[in-house]
C-alpha cells in the first residue's frame, strides 16, 4: 500500500536545487563520526555515503540552499530508517529527526511532474486521515483473509504488480468488533483514556484488550474517545506536517473533554507523536499527563496482585527495545527499562534484553514497506539474535516493530500467540492464575 511514498526524487534524472529557510541545527554537525557506530544502515552497509553524518550533509544543502543535491545523495538519504540513534551519541546534539522531518516537507513541496507516482501511497495516508473509510475497508480485509483468497493471491503475481506483497505480508488477523466507550472497574480509583490510534483497534485489539483488563483489575476506569485519529507520526515524517498538526489538534480535543486523570497508550511511536504534539502548537496540549501503558502500571502497582507464569506457556522472554522509547531526547533513559520492570513482576518469568537492541530492526514506521530489502536484512540480525536466546516469545511495545518481526517467523505450534507481543498481554494473561 504504501510502497516508495518516501522515496521524494524530484526528477529521476536531473539534480536537483533547493530552495528555503535557513536551518542552522543542519550546519552543526562537527564531522567528528561518533553517530556512525549506531546508525543501522551504515552496519550493513559500511560505505560513508550510509552515514548519519553524510545524510545531515545532504539536509544541510537541501535547507540552507548551499549546494545543489544529486539523485544519488537523495536515495541514501531516503535509506535513512529515522530511528534517531545518532542524536543519543551526538555531541553537537542536533536534533536530528526534526531536520529530517523539515526535509522531507521541503522536498515533498517541490515535487515534478518527474516524479514517482503511487496511487497507493495518498489512498494509504486518506484512510489513516478518515476512521469511517479505514472501517469500510478493514471489513473487505477481514472477508479476504476469511476466504482463502490470500492463498491463491500469493501464489499469483497480482500482489506484486500491485506493490502490496509485502503490506500482506505483515497484515495481522483483522477484528471487526469495535471497542466499547467505557470499561468500568470493579473498584475504581481513578479514571484513564485510552488512546487506540489509527489501526489498533483493527489490528491490535488483543493488546488493547489486554490493557484494559488490567487497568480495570488494578483500579481504573477506562474510557475510550470515539472521536480520537491517528497519531500522525507517518504524515509527519512523510513531509505532511499540515496533516499532522490537524489529526493532533482533534486528538488534543478528543481528550481534553474527558474527565480523565491520565492518557495511556500501548504503542510506543504513537506515543512518541502524542508527546512530540505541544512542539507543534504551544498553545495546545493534552491536560492530562501521558504514560506508556508499562510505565504506568510500574508506578501503580498493587503490593497485593501476585503474577504467575504458569498461564503463559513460557519461561523465558526477550524484550525488543523500540527506537521510539531507546532513542528519543525526550524519552528518558529509563523508559525503556519499564517493559523489564513490569515483566519481572511475573513470578517464575526469566526476563532478558534481546542482544544489540541499540540497532533498530527496519520497521521504521512504512520503512519495512518502502525499503524492504534493508528493512529484512536488519530484521534477520534480529531474528537471529531471538532463535540464539532460545526464549519463548520476544516482546516489543511497538506495534510495527511487532508486526515487522512477526512477518519473519511463524506461529508457535503450543500456543495461539505469535512469537512477538506487547508485554502487556503476557501481564494480562497472568492475572488468570
């Protein structure tokens, strides 16, 4: 569906010249390479051109109109996954996912009839924007995969022509069973919203299920606002900030009239975007504090609810650490290390880090999509790294990374679980004992 929409060439055979503000973050960059050691593309690679520091070469032309940027310097730029890494290294601390982002809107306003064009690509992005058009198709989707014609697609080469071989090739099973507005707790202390996202509902309703269950068992109301959208963060990293900034502002909306003393989300790029949301419009903000489902049953847990791994098939986890919550500044180191907290409060669960989780694993938001070839390359030095750690399941908070990992492995034959979920799920499933 959404194939080469971020490769932005202006013309596939022509240099192109920019024009535009002036960015001084871009002129930053002190060359000094301490970013190339984490940066993902260059492992697999090994060529400067794959380097943070080469790719901010490229923005600083394209922003501050100093020279003029050949094809080729825009297709590595375009490699770029975006998973930030470099700025967690950088001494000049640029922020470098911001320039990308201004690059990319540049870039995307200066398009010619040259260029690239994908019909999937703007539909893709018009059913994120519109819930009750995503909702149709989610019901021709559910019917596809229920009727075997999955099987034969794949075996044609329909899927290809049309660039959406391996959109289905991480498509998960589809529910069409809405969610409920308002989920009670048996004895509530409090009240939480729930952001769902674009396709969580559709495509990761079990984890949603999962937070709730838990939420209401440790003492909180969930409430669930119909009128909440995508997060925004693929048109924002697309280049359509415009798009962004108004899917944010009826987000802010959609919350803000709800008596709620916490927001809570489960995947962490969205959660990403909705706290990246006040850099947007300072005048508008969500008025209660967001959390990540994990943090905020770490700060909230009853001394008295015991957990159990006898339910959950498994002995041992690996936990995937996302970009989203190891990369970002305005993450705090230990973010990421709440996953650990929470899944260690299963009594008889051996919880370990999956190897080189600093390395992202090619999700990148539609990356998988547009990339596929570096994309699968990095998901196999993760798999890798899984089947050595010999654990039963790998765990990630991000629902692409999840679904990215997932495309790469089949099902475990003792349980109805795929190999890779939200933590949240094992926790629910837990509470059963």
């Amino acid at each position: 569906m959404f194939d080469c929409m971020d490769d932005i060439n202006p013309s596939d055979d022509s240099v192109y010249q920019p024009t535009g503000p002036y960015i001084p973050e871009a002129s930053d960059c002190m060359r000094c390479g301490l970013c190339i050691s984490l940066c993902p593309t260059y492992k697999l690679n090994q060529i400067e051109a794959e380097t943070p520091r080469s790719r901010i070469r490229t923005i600083d032309k394209i922003l501050n109109d100093t020279e003029n940027v050949s094809a080729e310097e825009l297709n590595h730029l375009n490699h770029c996954t975006q998973c930030r890494a470099c700025e967690t290294i950088c001494p000049s601390q640029m922020a470098y996912g911001q320039l990308f982002d201004q690059t990319r809107e540049k870039l995307l306003t200066l398009q010619s009839s040259k260029s690239k064009t994908h019909l999937l690509a703007p539909l893709g992005f018009k059913l994120l924007e519109h819930k009750k058009l995503f909702s149709v198709v989610t019901v021709f989707i559910a019917a596809y995969q229920k009727s075997g014609l999955a099987y034969i697609l794949k075996k044609s080469p329909l899927l290809n022509w049309l660039n959406l071989a391996k959109a289905e090739n991480i498509l998960p099973k589809v529910s069409l069973k809405g969610l409920a507005d308002n989920y009670p707790s048996l004895h509530p202390k409090a009240t939480v919203g729930l952001f769902t996202g674009c396709i969580g509902a559709a495509f990761d309703q079990e984890t949603l299920l999962a937070t709730i269950k838990v939420l209401n068992a440790i003492g909180f109301n969930v409430v669930v606002p119909k009128q909440q959208n995508c997060c925004g963060a693929l048109h924002q990293h697309q280049g359509q900030s415009q798009i962004a900034g108004q899917l944010a502002t009826n987000n802010i909306q959609a919350f803000n009239t709800l008596a709620v003393d916490a927001i809570i989300y489960s995947a962490s790029a969205c959660g990403l975007m909705l706290k990246e949301y006040p850099s947007k419009d300072e005048l508008a903000s969500f008025k209660a504090p967001l959390f990540d489902i994990t943090e905020f049953l770490c700060n909230h847990w009853p001394a008295d609810i015991k957990l159990h791994a006898q339910n959950l098939l498994a002995t041992s986890i690996a936990v995937h650490e996302p970009c989203s919550q190891r990369n970002i500044n305005k993450v705090s180191e230990k973010k990421h290390q709440y996953a650990y907290e929470l899944l260690q409060k299963i009594s008889g669960l051996s919880v370990t880090p999956l190897p080189d989780n600093q390395t992202c694993c090619g999700a990148g938001g539609v990356y998988c999509l547009t990339h596929p070839e570096i994309a699968e390359s990095l998901r196999a030095l993760k798999l890798d790294h899984f089947k050595n750690s010999a654990a039963d399941y790998l765990v990630s908070t991000n629902l692409g990374c999840a679904l990215h990992l997932n495309s790469g492995m089949t099902l475990k034959q003792s349980a109805d679980l795929p190999k890779v979920i939200h933590p949240i799920v094992l926790i629910a499933k837990a509470l059963n004992h």
